[in-house]
C-alpha cells in the first residue's frame, strides 16, 4: 500500500477531478483497488493505467457505456485501439478543416453564394487553388477589385461568366488545334476578348496587366495547366496571342 495514491493524488496525476473519480467509483468504471487503515480510498499502479485509459478514450470522443465494454474485453490492444480511434478523429477534425479552408477560400475569391450555387456552378473543387491566388494576388489592386466586383455576382452572373470564358477557351483551341498562328489576326481577336471578359468581370485589365497575366499561363501555372488541358501547348498560345494583341494596340496607339 506504500505505492497506492490517494483520491487526490490519482486526480492530479491523470488530469482529473477528484468528483471524477468519485463518479467513476459509483458506476463501477474505475473502482480503487485498496483502502487506507481510515477507510479512504486508495489507487494502486493498475487502477492508474486504468484511469489513464478511460481518460484517453473520454479524449477521443466515447461514452463511458462505450468505454466499460471496451475495457471488459481482455483481449483489447488498448494502444492498437486507441490509435485506430485517433486517426479516425483527425481524419475527421482534417475533412472539418478542409471545408473551413474552402469557406475562408470562397470569401478570399468573393464568391457571395451558398454551398449549392457554387457546387452547381463551379463543381466539387470551385476554389481549390483561391487561396493560393490570394497569397499570390492579395496585395494587388486587381484581386482587390476582383472581390469587390465579384462579391455581389448572383448564381446567374457566375452561370453568365464561365460561360462566356468557355466559349473563348472554346474558340482558342480550336485556333491552336487548327494550326493558327498566335499572331494571326484571329488569335489576336480572341486574346482581345479574352481581356474584355477580364475588364468586364474581374478588374480593370488594360493590355499590360493582360500582358503580366499572361505569363501566369506560359509559366504553367493554375490558370496555364487548365488550358493545357483543353488542348496540348494551349497555354504557351495563349500567351503568345496575348502578347501579339497588345503589341498590335501598343503600335495602334503609338
């Protein structure tokens, strides 16, 4: 008895109140094994690992119902159990997470709509690369000015935009799938549109920002390896026809 712990002593040492381990005593779940020669109750070793495991499965989610049956059974790997339990909670608190980190995304983008609009309009992964743009775009006056517009579109302004720029992107692949030269007049008529729809729906795009976003889609990146996509080197094309339109309004103007 010289190694047993007092109520106060295993409360402290597994983290408990001492009305815990009262309460854990009444129903039979940890009952101290010992008593002192004044009749208080006394917690050897076993009753701690005892204690420890009820409070690890507490901190994993179970009842105390659920606990009892587990520890009945002799045959239970406690740690085996434990970890099989863990990897389920993170594996739940991740996917909590993952929608968290999707809302925040959506505001980060602007898009003002409810769950359903936007899986009906963008799909399943709608802002699975937002915040990756935000920490690339956010301290520009574009992005800015893009959440600003963006965050009073409607489900039908979305519907409207990707459907215009799906046609463009229709138009251009077919372009670079039919051998157009980017600096034919048609792929420059088509980059053109291309700003327009920017200008229009996002923020103020005159033919140098077109020219820097442009380079986004020749560096292969987000944007540039959706185009590849529709069509093999669609990226590097539009690139090119991107900077053939704005060096032919550049010498328009000079």
């Amino acid at each position: 008895m010289a190694d047993d712990y007092t109520v106060s002593a295993a409360a402290e040492l597994v983290g408990v109140s001492v009305r815990t381990l009262h309460h854990y005593d009444q129903i039979g779940l940890v009952r101290p094994g010992n008593r002192s020669n004044a009749g208080y109750r006394l917690y050897s070793d076993a009753d701690l690992r005892r204690l420890h495991r009820v409070v690890f499965y507490r901190e994993l989610g179970l009842e105390l119902g659920e606990i009892a049956e587990i520890l009945a059974d002799r045959d239970v790997d406690h740690l085996g159990r434990q970890r099989e339990l863990l990897v389920a909670r993170i594996s739940h608190y991740e996917a909590m997470l993952t929608v968290i980190d999707r809302e925040l995304a959506a505001r980060a983008a602007g898009i003002a709509l409810t769950p359903r609009e936007r899986r009906e309009v963008f799909g399943q992964d709608f802002v699975a690369h937002a915040e990756q743009a935000r920490r690339e775009w956010g301290d520009s006056k574009e992005f800015v000015q893009r959440q600003q517009r963006t965050a009073t579109y409607t489900q039908d302004d979305w519907q409207r935009l990707r459907e215009e720029l799906a046609a463009i992107n229709g138009k251009l692949a077919e372009a670079v799938g039919d051998g157009t030269p980017a600096t034919d007049i048609k792929a420059m008529d088509l980059a053109e549109e291309l700003r327009l729809h920017t200008d229009r729906w996002f923020h103020d795009c005159d033919h140098d920002t077109h020219r820097g976003l442009a380079v986004h889609y020749k560096e292969n990146r987000r944007s540039g390896r959706n185009y590849d996509d529709m069509a093999p080197g669609l990226s590097r094309y539009v690139h090119d026809a991107i900077v053939a339109n704005a060096e032919r309004h550049r010498s328009t103007v000079d």
